[in-house]
C-alpha cells in the first residue's frame, strides 16, 4: 500500500479506492448526505470563510500536516491508514500469535460493528456539541482552532464510515446513515455515548472537553490500535496524530484561562475575580470536576463481561498492550473498590473482567500529569491553591458507582447530603451564567478576551496576531 494520498480523488486516499469501484461509488454517493450533515450541523455562521487549516498530504512522518487557507465545506476529507506491518499478528487474549485479520471474522461480525459504531458516533457528535462556539470565540487563534478541531472529527468519521463500507455490507451503509441521522442532546435520537450529549455552552466548556473527554478519545484508540482487526488497528493509529491536537487545544487552553486569572489576583489580591471580569479558581475547578467525570464514564463499567470478551476476542487490547508481560491476562487479578452493604471495600476482579478500569486507570495518571502541569502556573507564583482530579467515585452515572453518591474525595454520601452540597463540586445556573456573560468574540487579529490569556507561540511558526481566519 502506497503511503502517499491520492489527492486527485474526488475522496482523498491511501487505500486505492480507484481499484475498487463499487466501494468508491458507495461512499461517494454518502459524500453529499456528509456535506449536507456538515452545512447543518457544522460550525454556524462560518461556513463561507476561509480559514487556515491543516490537512493530510501523506501518513508519512512530516507529510501528513499541510497548512493552507480553505472553506470548511470544501476540506478534502478523506480516508488514510498507516501503512500495514508485514507478518503482524494478533497481540493478546485466546488469539494471540495467530495473523492479524485482514477480513472480518464472521464470529466477531457483530461485536466489530458496535466498536466501530460507538466509536464513529463520537466524531459527529462533538462537532454538533460545538457548532455555536464560533460565535463567542476569545481570539482568531481559538477560532482557527475550534474548526480545526471540528474537521478533523469529521475526518475521523470518514475513518469509521470507510470501514463500515468495506467490511460490513448492507448492514455497514446502514450504520453510516444512521451516523449522520443522531443528533448530539436529541431527546429522540440521542448520540449513543451520554457525554456526547452533553452541551458545550461556553469555551471553558471546551477546553475542558477537548482535554477530558478528547483524552478518553486517544484512549479508546489506542485500545483499538491492538486489533487483531488489522484494518481497524492500523485506521486508529492514524487518528491518533490528529487527535494529539485536540488534547493541545484544551490543556493549554485551560493554562491560558489559569494564567489570566492569577494575573488579575496578582494586581487585586483582596477582590472576587469575578469583579474584573475573569474566572475564579473554584469555578475552574467545578468545570473540572464536570467533565473528567462524565469522561471516565465514557470507558464503560468497571466490572464488564464487554470487555474481557472484547480482550478475549483479540478485538480490543490494552493501553501498549507489548509492555505486557503477560497477553492472555487468564489467572491474575485486579483489585476494585466496591460499594457493599453501604461501604467501600477491595474485592479481588477476574483480569478479563476489569479491562475497562486498567485502560482507565492509565488515562487517569495521564490526567494527572496534565492537572500537575496546570497547577505550575500557581506554583511560580508562590499561591497555595491547587486544582485536583476528583475521585474516580464522583459523579458517576456508568458502572458500579452508579446509583451511589460520592464527595471529590470519594467518602459515600446520603442522596440528601449530595443534593444539599452538589453545587460546590458541580457548576450550578449562577456558574453557568456567569462564565456565559464572558462570552463576547473577539475577532480583531491579536487581539483576545479579557478572561483568557494569549497563547505563547503561534500556529505553523506564525505569530498570534496571524489572520488565521479571513473575516
């Protein structure tokens, strides 16, 4: 397989799509069902300008980022896999050692197609989740960025529908029909995954996302690059060099927000940050709150007989599942905090059973290393305050803390206790209302919002004050 895109194509791809005429007819006649999708659900108010974008010129390392001024309803999205590894074989569970699949397996038929549709619901959904931040961005920068991050999600639907076309058949088109036909918060048609449906008000809501839940993204993908699904592994592989740049956008993102705000406790020590125009520390942290919880809800339960048949069927690995020193994962054990009997105690998990809380478990120390970087800010500034992760209990709608109601700190609460004291841990209407009255565009080229401070260093070595979009 050639690593170089076909460009010329009236979808670009590396998968030789010219050879395979009926293919490229299927998707090409989904192609303007996606525009369609696109003009509706994308980015309001912007579709017409020009915006500086990068797009996919080759999978090869420095080619797969070009930069160039385009309408985003004329992106060349298209369908790129990192080039196949001769002789690869499946990695772990009951197949492991045996070749890679090429083809579905008909056994796996229908727990594929759930993978591929779960994960493919997600790329559209954030770009409906977002489509009137555009409206109140702080900078041209955060703009340019916001689109950038809404046209590689719609790339990585490509990614899912190519292979919902190829492997899957009738039932395949249908699926992809079915991804433009959801709608994220519809109460009839909802998004599959509960955080999907979630609102994006406001750019702290943003940030937040595309560093929490974006995150559990590049950890959904690296358990699927361990396919023994060969197609599947290699599709996900790329994915992961766009979504890198998501977790950019809402990691520095937040450190902006952070920054700003310690400048201005730094010229008014004695006064609310919310008299000058900025976010207070104890909302940024609600946000927080907010969105790693509904994120870790996002790797599904914690004892999940999904999962160990996933791992079992060679159809999901673990996080760098070669660092392993065992790959059929039969006789150990994992040990879980449980609720019983209105406690909080260690019960000892099959291997198989807990794949979801191992594969959360390095997402988490992830976060971690994220927050420890945010709270430097606070740091150089000698200030005592610092933002946390919230246990891995709180606020949890998925799993076996589901039902239970837990403090940040993960001590058990009565219903009563956690309906009285919610609104310190969680944004509540006056938080919400507030950090929405920051919420005025600015669109002037170097220029940006009060409430957030402007990035270091610019897009593709241009400066901040870059017209990275033409208004």
């Amino acid at each position: 397989m050639n690593t170089k895109v076909d460009l010329e194509s009236r979808i670009p791809n590396n998968v030789g799509l010219k050879e395979d005429r009926r293919l490229q007819r299927a998707l090409e006649q989904w192609q303007p069902a996606f525009i369609d999708w696109w003009r509706q659900m994308g980015p309001e108010g912007f579709q017409e300008k020009d915006v500086y974008l990068r797009t996919a010129v080759s999978v090869e390392s420095g080619g797969w980022a070009h930069f160039d001024y385009v309408k985003m309803p004329e992106y060349r999205w298209g369908i790129f896999l990192e080039p196949p590894v001769k002789g690869r074989k499946v990695g772990f569970g009951d197949h492991f050692g045996e070749p890679a699949w090429q083809e579905v397996p008909g056994e796996y038929r229908n727990p594929l197609r759930r993978i591929i549709v779960t994960q493919g619901d997600t790329e559209p959904a954030s770009v409906e989740q977002q489509r009137m931040l555009g409206k109140t961005a702080p900078s041209l920068y955060d703009l340019r960025n916001l689109f950038q991050v809404n046209v590689e999600e719609g790339r990585h639907l490509w990614a899912m529908v190519y292979l919902l076309h190829t492997y899957f058949g009738r039932d395949g088109r249908y699926e992809a029909e079915e991804l433009l036909a959801r709608r994220s918060g519809d109460a009839d048609r909802p998004r599959i995954l509960g955080a999907f449906n979630q609102p994006i008000e406001n750019w702290l809501d943003f940030y937040m996302f595309t560093t929490f839940t974006d995150r559990d993204g590049k950890y959904q993908l690296l358990a699927l690059a361990e396919s023994g699904f060969d197609p599947l592994s290699r599709t996900c592989k790329f994915m992961l060099t766009e979504e890198a740049h998501h977790m950019f956008v809402g990691e520095t993102g937040v450190e902006r927000v952070i920054r700003r705000t310690v400048e201005v406790m730094r010229e008014h020590p004695d006064d609310d940050p919310r008299r000058h125009g900025v976010l207070d520390l104890p909302t940024i942290q609600k946000f927080l709150n907010l969105w790693f919880t509904l994120s870790l809800d996002l790797f599904g339960g914690e004892i999940s007989t999904n999962a160990a048949d996933f791992f079992a069927n060679g159809l999901k690995g673990r996080h760098k599942e070669e660092e392993y020193d065992d790959h059929l994962a039969l006789d150990r054990h994992y040990a879980m905090k449980v609720v019983k009997e209105g406690k909080v105690v260690e019960e000892q998990v099959p291997l198989r059973n807990a794949m979801n809380e191992v594969l959360r478990d390095a997402y988490v120390e992830d976060d971690e290393r994220c927050v420890k970087k945010w709270n430097r800010v606070f740091e150089k500034e000698g200030m005592d305050f610092r933002l946390r992760l919230p246990s891995r209990r709180f606020h949890r709608h998925i799993g076996i803390y589901a039902g239970h109601w837990f403090d940040p700190d993960g001590h058990l609460l009565s219903e009563v206790e956690w309906e009285k004291r919610r609104g310190q841990w969680l944004p509540d209407a006056r938080d919400r209302s507030y950090v929405q009255s920051l919420m005025t565009p600015v669109l002037e080229p170097g220029k940006v919002a009060n409430w957030v401070a402007p990035p270091r260093v610019g897009i593709n070595k241009h400066p901040f004050a870059w017209e990275y979009v033409r208004l």
